[in-house]
C-alpha cells in the first residue's frame, strides 16, 4: 500500500492545477478563459509553495520555553506562508486590473475572442 503524506498531496496538487492553467493559457482564444487559467494556474503555485514550507508533525514557528526545552526545532517554516499570503493578494490585484482590461477590449472591440481582434495582430 503506497502512503502518500499530506507534503506529497499538496504539492501534486499544486502541480496538476499549475499544469491545467498553463494548458489553458497556451490553448483559449477567449480571454475570460485565459484569465481564468491564469487564476488556476497561480493556486496551483500557491499550493506548491505552502507544500514545501510543510513540516509533518511540525508545530507553530512560535519559539518559547516549552519547544527550546525539546532540544529539536521541528517547526514549519513561516516563509513560504507569508510569501503565499502575499502572493494571493498580488494575484488577486493583477486578476482584477486583467479582468478591467477584458471590460475595456469588450467596449471597444464588442469581442473577447483574440482572433477577432486585429491590432493585436503581429
């Protein structure tokens, strides 16, 4: 029986859900959809960092009395935590400025179809 850890999990995961928003980045000429792969695929990214950062059995990165007194530090690291946490906010700020960027083409082009729309034509 193959056990697999919660690390393991979560990172595979993130690496499914990074694949499939990559795929769809790459492959949809509708622009919402683009925008919405690109939501998938920073979850994913999400996923993979706090995946890393996990420690199993790990307790709070709060160092007291009580854990110095274990002699073994096996805490999670808080990094990839507050980098993820950050990571979120900025995602969430460029799927907004993407999405008013979808509204503006839509007023003027009447389309959300990349093939539709000429100037950005090489």
């Amino acid at each position: 029986m193959i056990q697999v850890t919660i690390t393991q999990a979560m990172t595979a995961l993130g690496l499914l859900l990074a694949i499939i928003g990559l795929w769809g980045i790459l492959t949809r000429r509708n622009i919402i959809r683009i925008i919405i792969a690109f939501t998938i695929l920073d979850t994913g990214v999400h996923l993979i960092m706090v995946g890393l950062g996990y420690v199993t059995k790990g307790t709070a990165p709060i160092l007291d009395g009580e854990l110095a007194a274990l002699g073994t530090l096996n805490v999670v690291d808080p990094v990839p935590s507050a980098l993820v946490l950050t990571a979120i906010v900025i995602g969430l700020a460029v799927t907004a400025l993407m999405l008013s960027y979808a509204i503006r083409l839509y007023q003027t082009y009447h389309t959300l179809s990349i093939d539709e729309i000429k100037e950005m034509k090489w």
